[in-house]
C-alpha cells in the first residue's frame, strides 16, 4: 500500500498543485494538518481518498471537522496519525514515541514541524513529510510517500518538490 503523506499546506493551492503534478502513484493521502480543508482540495484533484487531521493552525480555519488524532490498521501496522504539536513537547519527538507506546501504535505520522523526518525510536517509526509550503530547518518544500506491506518493514520516500 502507498500512501502520500502531506502536511502544513496553510491554504497554498499553488503547493498543492505541485505536489499532484510530482507525486507518484499513490492508493491514498494523509494530510497531517494545518489547514487540514486542504485535503478536501487534494481529494477533489486526485480522485483519492485523503485522511486528514487538525493541527494548531486549524482553530483558526474551517478544518471541516477534522479530528486531533486519528488511528488505522494498515498492511498489519497500527498507524497513527496525529499534527503533533499536542505531544512534541520537553521529549521532542521522543514524547511522540512514548506516546504512540502507549496508545500501542507501531507508526506515527506528523507535522508540525515542517521538517522531514524518518526515525525509528525503539520499536516505533516517526514520519513527517515536511512541507510543501513553508519548510524550515534547511529542509526543502516537499511531502513524502509511505510504502506499507504486510510483514516488511515500512519504507518512505521523500520527495522534494521541483519549481
């Protein structure tokens, strides 16, 4: 299974529409939040089922009833799909790991940040896809692709977005 993995759009169709035009064949999306409306954008572009969360930007934008965190079993993982900024706290991205321990999830996708980010923490991997509109940390404007089988260990490709 792939799944596209976007976040952080804050309402830059333009950054959406960079991202359709360079993504890959994907079976659906996760929209990490900030502007989680956004997905309904993506959705309408693609054809694709888009999964979305709230992140601390949507108080302020219709975020179309988005939910804080939502969880799915995929490929036999338990993923996690949350903004993050409720968890990253004092631990950074280790809280998100503590979390996902608690909450028995094995991936956690995130935002937030704006930077990319792939790390295993234990026994738990932790996958921002960055952003296509607004990257920091020296990161470029990019999303990224989450690679599911049952019994193989997940891979995720990230994908820098051209002009």
């Amino acid at each position: 299974m792939r799944i596209g993995i976007v976040s952080d759009t804050h309402g830059s169709v333009a950054a959406l529409r960079r991202v359709i035009r360079q993504a890959p064949p994907v079976e659906c999306w996760f929209h990490a939040g900030d502007y989680a409306s956004d997905a309904n954008l993506l959705e309408q572009a693609t054809g694709l089922k888009v999964y979305r969360v709230c992140g601390n930007c949507d108080r302020w934008h219709d975020n179309n009833a988005a939910k804080v965190d939502e969880f799915y079993e995929l490929e036999g993982w338990s993923v996690w799909l949350t903004h993050g900024n409720r968890y990253l706290r004092n631990g950074g991205d280790h809280e998100l790991a503590w979390w996902a321990r608690k909450l028995d999830q094995r991936i956690v996708v995130f935002g937030h940040t704006h930077v990319p980010l792939l790390r295993k923490d234990g026994d738990v991997y932790l996958i921002n896809p960055g952003s296509p509109y607004n990257p920091r940390g020296g990161s470029k404007a990019g999303f990224a692709v989450l690679n599911l089988r049952k019994g193989m260990e997940p891979e995720v490709e990230f994908i820098t977005l051209e002009p």
